[in-house]
C-alpha cells in the first residue's frame, strides 16, 4: 500500500469511539494511522513483535469494526512487521 500526503487518504493519530454496552466510554482510543478508512497501522519501535502487540491491533480492529490492520517496528535492522485480518 502506498499513502499518498497529497490526497485524503489517511488520519493520523486517528481517535476511535469506544462502545460498551450500548454507550459510549469518555476514553477513545487513538491509532497511529487509519489509511483508507479501512485499515489501521500501528507503529512500534520494539525488538520484537510480540502477542501483546498483536492484541492490542486485533482489539483495535473490533472496536473500530475495520477488517485488517498493519503491525509495524522499526527497531530493528529490517523491518519486522504483521499483516493482521479479522473478520466481523
């Protein structure tokens, strides 16, 4: 995927309503992107992607009803990333 600056196609620091219970919480959740309005990508500078990670992405994709999410660290030499999907 690419992400073009010129056009609309995509938020950062994106703020998600939080929904429980048929009520919205007073604390949304902030993603690091939403591109296209369909996907979120988390970034992180961590040494490895761990199952934390990928929660927090797969948490993220319920709430925010979206289908797929993109788990990416920079801490490293390569890049070390997830491709998540989740399907509602």
């Amino acid at each position: 995927m690419r992400i073009s600056a010129e056009e609309d196609s995509y938020r950062r620091e994106a703020e998600l309503v939080l929904p429980y219970k048929g009520q919205t919480l007073s604390t949304a959740f902030r993603a690091d992107l939403i591109c296209y309005e369909s996907v979120i990508v988390e970034l992180k500078a961590i040494a490895a992607i761990g199952g934390i990670e990928i929660a927090q992405v797969l948490n993220t994709l319920t709430v925010a009803k979206f289908e797929v999410g993109l788990l990416l660290s920079f801490a490293t030499l390569s890049l070390d990333y997830r491709r998540l999907a989740h399907t509602h």
